[in-house]
C-alpha cells in the first residue's frame, strides 16, 4: 500500500477511535461489551490497541466487574473531533 493509501487507513482509524470515544463518552461500559464491539484481529484496524496505548481509554473495575472509561486525553481529542467535524454533542 502507498502513502495515499496509509494516509486513508490512519483517517480510517482516527475516525473510529473518535467513535469509541463517543461511546464510551455516553458512560463507562463493561470490558466485555468494549471487547464484543471494539476489538478486531485485522492488523489494519488497531481501534482499541490504538486507543488503550495513547491513554484515551482506561481499564478499571466498579462494583466488581471490569469496565472501561474515556480519560481527560479522550476527551480532549473527542472535543477536537467534534470542532474539526463541526458535530458538537453533549
């Protein structure tokens, strides 16, 4: 693949890890329910590695069970997203 075509991948990415933020912006998930929706063993689409290695997301436990949240980071790149996108929510 050439650089056009790495550059559409890496916008491809981007914009889906926006989407898990946005998800996870709504309020903390279960880790199984980020695992069943987010995590994908194409090499190409690394959204949850890629979220979890830039501290946009956190593992953690509430009330017994294993959960997940957006950090201050995800946040933070959510809200450029939205003024870039001009789709500001919530």
């Amino acid at each position: 693949m050439g650089a056009g075509g790495t550059r559409l991948l890496d916008s491809t990415v981007e914009a889906l890890i926006l989407d898990l933020l946005e998800w996870l912006a709504e309020g903390e998930r279960s880790y199984e329910d980020v695992m069943e929706a987010w995590r994908t063993s194409c090499p190409k689409l690394p959204v949850w590695e890629d979220a979890l290695d830039r501290e946009l997301v956190i593992r953690g436990a509430s009330d017994g069970r294993r959960v997940v949240r957006i950090t201050e980071a995800g946040r933070a790149l959510l809200e450029r997203g939205r003024l870039r996108t001009g789709t500001l929510r919530g």
